[in-house]
C-alpha cells in the first residue's frame, strides 16, 4: 500500500494510489445497479463478513451524491476512532485490521470524495484501493433485510399533569449490567442485566411489571412526562427524540440503558393474530389500531418485555459509538458482528411518499453509510437500520422500510 505523504496535496496522494493501475482501469467496471452473484473468497463457515474478489465487487454509486451528510458521517466515524488505541484490532469477518488503518480508509476516501470523482473514477478508486467485503445476510445468502428508524418529535412536560401522565423513566439506580466474560473466557462478550433482591442477581422486572409497580419511579426517576404509552413505546423502539416541552423550551433524550429482556415484535403479534395484514404493516398501522382498539393496548404492549431508559443529552440523536447520527447516512447494525465506525455501502429500496402520508411504492436505493449504532432488535449478520432523521418523510420512511437488499463493508488493501 502507498501511503500517503504528510506534506503531499490531495492530488498528488490520490496520484501516488492510482498510477499504478493506469491502462487496466475500465476492465473493473460493472454496469447498472444490480446486485452481484455471489462468488466469494471462502472466509469460514458462520463469518459475519465475507470477502469479495474485485470482479465481484457492486458498481458502486450514491443516490446523494457526495453531499455534506456524507462527508460529516466520515467526519463522525473518524472522531470515534479517534478515541481508541491505534493498536487495537476491528473484525472484518476472518480478517481485522488495526484502527489506525481503517482511519486511514476513512480518511482517504473522505480526501477522494471531496474533489467530486465522476462515477467511473470512483469504481476505479475503489477497486484499486479498497478491499470489500459483503454482509453474508440472512441463512448465509447475502439478503440483508433493511428497516428504518428516526428521531420521533412528542410533546412533553418535566411534570406530571393530566394533559402529559406518562413517565419517560431515566436509567434505575437498581439496574446492573455484568459483563459474563470476567468470570469465565468462554463467556467473553456476553452481558446480562438484572438487580440485586435479598443478596441474589435476579433479572429485571419487565415491561408489563414495570408499568404496574408505583416504586419504579423512585428506583427511575422520570425525566420527562409524555402524553400517551403509545408515543413512549415508539420512542422506545427507536432510541432517541426530541421533546418539546410545555415551558417552550425543548430537550434531547436518548437511550440509556434497557431491562435486559428480549425484544419482541408486537407488529408480528398484531400479524400472527391476523389484525394487521402483512402487506399493510407498518408503524403507523400499529398506532392506528392501539389507538382505536384501546382496551386491548395493555396485553399487546406487555408482549414487548424490552424496556427502554433515557437520558437528557445536549446533542441530536447518538448512536451506540456514542457520535451524533446523520440522516441517510448512519447505520445500525449488530455491534457483536460488524466493525463500529465503518465505511458502508447500501443497495435496497426506500419509500416513495404521497403527500397526504401514505406510501406510492418504493424505488431504488444505492449510496453509502456509515455503521455507527445498533439496536435491541437488530441480530444477525441479516439485518440493518437506516437512520432518516426527524420529520414528515423520516417518519413514513422508517414505519415503511422493510426491504432485501445487499450490505458491503469497505477497508483499504493492506
């Protein structure tokens, strides 16, 4: 690998990685927006990434373009690596490289892409540069399942009051996370949430428990009051928000912490029990029929033991790397499998939206990401959330988006 030279200007760093393929550029190129077959590198049975050899690599180009979310996502993902020790390894399926090398993968195509590359230099680039590798999906097919989330926008107050009774619980002062690996190697990366009762680790209590113990509020003290379980359920599905308070003012709030049960998808439930059909599932089919099937929101929201803490944050919406998230361009996938701050790129399809609020049909997407957060429900080397921001379109894109689609990680050649 040539790297680059401190003193040297952009273009003569990009010069020095791409002379050398000068003559045998365009025999890389692919066409269109297809997705590849898959003939891989064999990595080992069960890896989360496998590597693609170059004539397999997707023709990559961005629905964006190289715009300024792109560029501050980079910027995000380089400040997180900033905080590591250079030494320490990230997993790219069988492989790993150090994180002074995938901040120089970063900081190279950050440096490329701000002199605005045509389509076809940036293939070349890639292909010449940068190994790929592919997310091996679900049962090991390469089919990524994407879904969306955003920054939902409620109103609130910081006391209780008959317009706003509900309690945005903060993290419990009885609530203990225990990291299973330093008691035993085999163990290593596991963790299990619980509290102490009577000198004994139990589990924590759940949702449905949660909501029926008064004393909740003094081991959580809430931090804010909202108007209905149904906006809290979905701020809890998703993480973070905004609230805009009664007083004028309004606050950041996000995830800290959640109970240790399993997530349990009540829109499956609501599917199983066939009172939402498949094909019109959606987040916002749910709240319609909570809303107007009231008497039956206790039972299916209790089905969902998962339960989400909060706290109040100067900053938008962070991601578990602990960055602020940028629309159309931040990532959740599962942290036990795909390296933390790396580059992306994503081929699905996305919402098209009518005006009124409902779903036209969906289209074809193709850009790139960056992985900075995980979610509760996001398992599997088969799965990703696609972070939209805040407002109208967010909201219908991230209650509408469940699409296949392909996952690509990208590093420098070592």
């Amino acid at each position: 690998m040539i790297r680059p030279c401190g003193n040297k200007s952009l273009g003569e760093r990009l010069f020095l990685r791409l002379i050398i393929i000068q003559g045998v550029m365009l025999a890389f190129l692919a066409g269109g927006c297809s997705w590849p077959g898959a003939k891989y590198t064999k990595s080992g049975p069960g890896k989360a990434l496998v590597k693609l050899e170059p004539a397999h690599y997707p023709h990559f180009k961005d629905w964006f373009g190289y715009d300024a979310n792109l560029k501050r996502a980079l910027k995000m993902s380089l400040a997180f690596l900033e905080r590591l020790p250079e030494d320490r390894r990230l997993i790219f399926g069988s492989d790993s490289y150090s994180v002074a090398h995938l901040k120089e993968s970063l900081q190279l195509f950050a440096d490329f892409i701000s002199i605005g590359p045509d389509e076809a230099w940036l293939n070349r680039f890639i292909r010449q540069n940068y190994t790929v590798y592919a997310a091996a999906g679900r049962m090991g097919r390469q089919d990524v399942l994407f879904t969306g989330y955003f920054e939902p926008e409620l109103e609130g107050s910081l006391e209780k009051s008959e317009e706003f009774p509900v309690p945005l619980h903060g993290r419990p002062k009885d609530l203990v996370s225990v990291d299973l690996g330093l008691f035993a190697a085999d163990l290593k990366g596991r963790r299990i949430v619980g509290r102490v009762k009577n000198n004994r680790f139990v589990p924590y209590w759940d949702r449905d428990q949660i909501n029926r113990r008064p004393e909740i509020i003094q081991a959580a003290k809430p931090i804010a009051w909202v108007r209905s379980r149904v906006d809290r359920f979905f701020l809890q599905v998703q993480g973070s928000g905004r609230i805009y308070l009664d007083n004028g003012t309004s606050v950041n709030v996000h995830y800290d912490g959640a109970n240790g049960h399993p997530y349990r998808s009540i829109g499956r439930l609501l599917i199983d029990q066939g009172k939402i059909a498949a094909e019109k599932m959606s987040m916002q089919a749910i709240r319609r029929y909570l809303e107007q099937n009231p008497q039956e929101m206790d039972q299916i929201l209790a089905y969902n033991p998962s339960y989400v803490f909060f706290k109040i944050e100067e900053q938008g919406p962070l991601g578990s790397i602990n960055v602020p998230l940028t629309p159309g361009r931040s990532l959740a996938t599962d942290r036990r499998l795909f390296p933390p701050g790396g580059l992306c790129y994503v081929l699905t399809e996305i919402p098209v939206a009518r005006g009124n609020g409902s779903v036209a049909g969906r289209i074809g997407y193709f850009g790139f990401a960056m992985n900075q957060d995980t979610g509760g429900a996001i398992r599997g080397p088969g799965r990703a959330d696609f972070f939209w921001g805040s407002g109208p379109y967010a909201e219908i894109a991230a209650g509408h988006m469940q699409e296949p689609g392909r996952l690509y990680f990208l590093v420098l050649k070592p």
